[in-house]
C-alpha cells in the first residue's frame, strides 16, 4: 500500500513530456502485471509474517500463544516484564554486544592490513601465500573446531568470552579477498605520490587506503556483526556458567526449559525471541544500502 | 629511503642500482610481511597446526581429560559400523539434494519478479531480505511454533484449503521437509546476488530476441539464465556446502536438555551427531575422523560441481 501510494507521488513529479507518457504507458495494468503484483505482494506476506506473529505472540498471556490470532485477544505487556526476572536477559544482551563489537572492530582492522599487504606490496610467493588464504576457506569449520577449542581449553579461556572474539585478532580470509579486492580497485598513483612525498607505509595505508576504503570496512563490520549476534555453535562449545551466555546461547537455553520439552512457557521464549532478533533488525536498516550492496558483490566476486 | 629507489635508475651505474633495486625489494617485503604477519600467525596457530593436531587426535581415544591414546585406524573402521554415521549421512544427503535446488529455484523465481517491480523493488527487497537478519536460533523456534502440528499457523493455513496437515515437528516422516520449508524463509540473500547479477544482463539481448519474437518463458530460459549462470552456480555451491553442514535450526528444534522427549532421529544431521560426539560425549578422537569424512565428502562434492560447471556457466569475458 505505501509503495503504490510513493509509486504515485513520483509519477505525479514534474517530468519531461516523454518520460510521463512512458509513466503512464508503464501504469495501465495489464493482466501480466496483475499477476507480478499479486504475487510480490502474497510472497511479502510469507516473508513478514512470521514476525507479526512472533511479535503479536509476545503480547499474549500463557493460554493464547498459540491462538494464531493477528491482534492479541488479551493484550499484556507481562511477558516483557517477566523475561528480566526469568533470566538473566540483559547480562546476556550486554555480553552479546560485547563480544560483538569487539569480534567485528577487530576483523575489520587486521583484515585490512592483511589485505592490504597483498594489495600493494609486490613480493616473491604473494599470489602462493595468497592462494592458501583462498584455500583456508574451503576447510569445513568442523576439521579446525575440536583443536581450537583444546587451544583455548589449555589456556583456562573456556567459559570466558574471549574465544568468541579474539581470533579474530588475525584476520578472516573471506573479508582478506574482499578488502583486496576493493584495494585493488584504487588508483595506484596516489600512493606512489604520497610515497614520493615521504609518507610511510603505515601513513599510506592508514591516512589514505583506510578512508578510501570505508565503503568496504562497513560491509566488513556490518556482516562481522551480524555473523557474530546471531552465532550459537561457538557460544554452544565455549559457553557453560548462564552469566556468560550471549542472548542466541541464552535463547536455546531458555527453549530447552520452557518449551515442549520443558514447562511449557512460550510466552517467554517468544518474547526472548522477539527481543534476539529485534537488534538485527535495527542493525539492517541502519545499513541496509551496505548490506546489499555487499551481499551483490560477494555474488559477482565469487 | 624510498628516494634511493626512485632516483637510482639511469643516475647511478648499473652495478649500485641493481643493488639499491634489490635492497627496495627486501624493504618491500619485509613491509609486506608486517602488513600480513596477524593473518600468518593466525594460520599457523588456528588452521595449520589444528589440521594437524585434528588427523593425529582422529588416530586416538581422547577425552580431554585422559592423555590422548593411540589406536590407528580404529575410529575410521568405527565410522562405517556406526550405524548413527549412516543415519547422519542420509539426513544430511536427503536434506541437502532436496533442500538446495528448491533454494536455487526460489531464489530465481524471487529475483525475477524483484526485477519487474520497478520502483518498489527497494520495498519488497527489504522484505524478502529480513528474515535473513533472524538469528537461526530464532528460526529454529518459529520451526517448532509456526509448524505445530495441532495448533501450528501452517496447520491452520493448509485447513483453509481442507487440508489436513500433517505433525510437521513429531511425525519422523516430515520432519526434514519442514526443516526445508523453513530454510526457504532465509533466501533474501540469494534473491539479492541475483538481482544484481539479472540487472548486468545487457538489454539488447532482450531487445532483439523480442523483435525475433520470443515470449518471456524463451527469453528466460535463452537468455537470463544462461547470462546469470554464473551468480547461479555460485549459490548452488555455497548452499551445497552450508548444506552439507546445517546446524543450528535442526538443533534448536530438536536436540539439547530440553527435547529429550522428541524422536529426534530424523533431524540428526552430520555436524549436529559431529558436535554431541566431541562436546557432549566427549569423544574428541572419534570427532576428528567424523571430521575428516566430512572434508572428503565436501571436497569431492565440491569439485563434482565445478567440473559439471564448466559445462553450463557463462562468465562474461571469461577473464577467470
């Protein structure tokens, strides 16, 4: 509905005499047409719904969760109040950004730097070092999963949240060949320039590469952030004491207690549900143009 | 330093600049290898050394408690008599066959109908992309509401047309195709990679093939997917290989303290029976040969797709 009504108020902008006969030539409906819009407009409503319906779930009490009614019958704000007391939930939200923002801020500087140095730096063996940062992300996570975690596990870090974030701290190959990319794509002159002017290679890579680069750098912390939030196998393995929980390890926990298998409180996991996803939400249509925009090139690129 | 290297050609004789020249190079490796050193230390402590240490420790019991002990080849003779290993290879077979060409098809059918929705594509975009926002846990649980077999919207949806839907989350037999049709929510991404890869189709293609007299169903066959064939494979095989190692929904739903009551059978997929063996039974040694059998697996399934691949994908200049 808004959409037709901001398809409208463009059309009606003054426009050069051809292009609104072409306007008007594109808005006669035609049966074909009919059917691409009923279609878009049914497949939104498979997209969206089930958020309206977890988010309507959350304002019902115990009994009519699973009314599937679109307006709650009885509405109640209980379940909003009552998930504070019934778990840790804002501990967990706070180790989730933490763990978050450090996880992406990280990946993003010293994946640039990697990046970086293959992009500019010409030297023996760069595109065979450069091969095996390619070939390291066709390992399945699951060959590399049991002894990282024996890693961490000799260093007392279980249970903490540092092996959430910190190997991070060395890059991450898929963001590496994206950075590179993107630094390939920067006129080389400049830093040649810069270099004549006596700027070093930190200067250049700092003060100039960085800032042009910030498109990427977004798309880097953007989707560190979203891979990060929404993790569970990682908090699954590392996590045990429920203090140290990030709110998607949190969540599972609270399903195993008060769901099918446990006592049968949805209303809490529904709303713990609602307020898991709710940041991510946020977080998409705060960068929205970056998120497709990086989701497109990872496609062209691939 | 970098004046040396910029003003030794042609000024000096040709023995000191080959030697300023060769000492630019070392001064520009080494400045590299600064630049890379987080990603090289990296690699040798959390990729090299653990693909060693995971085919040494797929060769011992290990229970991280006990010291890791020998046993050869014992844990890869284990996997072709654990009967759970087959169980888990056919879950996973099952769901990925099924499951990615679905996705494929989904995703096409999505974008071509973004394409065509003009100045509200940007609005139905971001509808198409949100639930690939939802953390999979969160997807795991609307899984276990929405396809409730008694009170389930789904259940409820299909009464309207008299059907009569089925335990979706109990009945063995449904439960991979609900997990299928669940996964399908998450196609935002792939119907965005190919949006834009639909957009880089020249439009004189289209243009002459209408003056040839093709309808929408030759010049898409003809045309699109040939032109995009490209953006296609590429999410063929990324979701083959996600596929391969699906986790997170299946094991909301299904596994954990809280769903001892279930027969979860059907939603034992590999990484999830890989992830009870190593961090709740602990068998860390067993793990890495499970491990290892999935790499194989993946790696031949993989090259399987790029060698069929070269037959049908087009790359625009074939630079690659």
């Amino acid at each position: 509905m808004t959409t037709q009504t901001r398809l409208d108020s463009e059309a009606a902008a003054p426009e050069p005499a051809a292009a609104r006969k072409a306007a008007r030539r594109r808005r006669k409906i035609t049966p074909v047409k009919a059917l691409i819009w009923a279609a878009l407009i049914l497949s939104t409503l498979i997209f969206i719904y089930p958020f309206i319906w977890l988010i309507s779930a959350s304002f019902k009490p115990r009994g009519e969760v699973f009314d599937n009614k679109l307006i709650p019958e009885t509405f109640t704000f209980d379940n909003y109040l009552n998930v504070w007391q019934e778990a840790p939930m804002a501990l967990w939200l706070w180790n989730t950004v933490l763990v978050t923002v450090l996880a992406a801020v990280t990946v993003t500087v010293s994946s640039a730097m990697v990046a970086w140095g293959f992009a500019y730096f010409r030297f023996r063996g760069r595109n065979l070092l450069f091969g095996v940062v390619l070939a390291t992300m066709m390992l399945p996570g699951a060959v590399t999963m049991i002894p990282q975690f024996l890693i961490w596990n000799s260093l007392g870090m279980v249970d903490t949240l540092t092996p959430l974030w910190a190997q991070n701290l060395f890059g991450s190959a898929f963001y590496i060949f994206l950075l590179r990319q993107f630094f390939l794509g920067l006129p080389r002159d400049l830093f040649d320039a810069a270099k004549i002017d006596g700027a070093n290679n930190w200067t250049i890579f700092m003060r100039i590469a960085m800032p042009l680069c910030k498109p990427a750098l977004i798309i880097t912390l953007l989707f560190e952030f979203q891979a990060i939030w929404t993790d569970l196998m990682r908090p699954l393995i590392y996590l045990r004491d429920s203090d140290n929980f990030t709110v998607p390890r949190g969540l599972k926990a609270l399903l195993d207690q008060y769901g099918f298998g446990g006592e049968w409180h949805w209303e809490i996991v529904v709303t713990a549900s609602v307020i898991t996803t709710v940041p991510m939400i946020i977080l998409f249509f705060l960068g929205q143009r970056h998120f497709v925009q990086g989701i497109a090139t990872t496609g062209s690129k691939g | 330093m970098s004046r040396t290297q910029v003003n030794a050609p042609g000024t000096l004789g040709d023995d000191r600049a080959a030697r300023a020249r060769r000492i630019g190079r070392r001064r520009e490796t080494r400045a590299a290898l600064l630049f890379i050193s987080p990603w090289i230390i990296g690699f040798f402590v959390f990729t090299a050394w653990p693909i060693i240490y995971s085919a040494y420790l797929s060769l011992t019991d290990y229970d991280v408690i006990n010291d890791p002990n020998y046993v050869g080849f014992e844990n890869y003779e284990e996997l072709f008599r654990d009967p759970d290993v087959g169980l888990a290879l056919w879950n996973t077979f099952f769901f990925t066959v099924i499951q990615v060409p679905i996705y494929v098809i989904v995703s096409l059918a999505l974008a071509l109908l973004l394409d065509k929705a003009g100045r509200a594509s940007g609005f139905f975009r971001t509808a198409f992309f949100l639930p690939k926002m939802t953390p999979p846990v969160a997807v795991g649980i609307l899984l276990l509401l929405l396809f409730n077999g008694q009170s389930g919207l789904i259940n409820e949806a299909l009464g309207w047309f008299g059907i009569d839907g089925p335990a979706w989350t109990t009945d063995p037999d449904w439960v991979k195709p609900g997990l299928i049709l669940m996964s399908l929510w998450s196609v935002g991404a792939s119907v965005i990679i190919l949006l834009a890869a639909l957009r880089n189709v020249p439009q004189e293609l289209y243009d002459s093939a209408r003056v040839d007299g093709a309808n929408w169903w030759q010049q898409t066959r003809k045309i699109t997917v040939p032109m995009i064939s490209g953006a296609l494979f590429f999410i063929f095989i990324v979701n083959t290989i996600a596929g391969f190692q699906t986790f997170t929904e299946a094991y909301t739903a299904y596994f954990g303290s809280g769903n001892t009551t279930y027969s979860n059978d059907a939603a034992l997929f590999y990484v999830i029976y890989l992830f009870r063996q190593a961090f709740e039974f602990l068998n860390m040694g067993y793990a890495s040969a499970l491990a290892w059998l999935l790499f194989v697996i993946i790696m031949i399934f993989t090259a399987i797709q790029i060698k069929v691949s070269r037959r049908f994908v087009y790359y625009e200049g074939e630079q690659r």
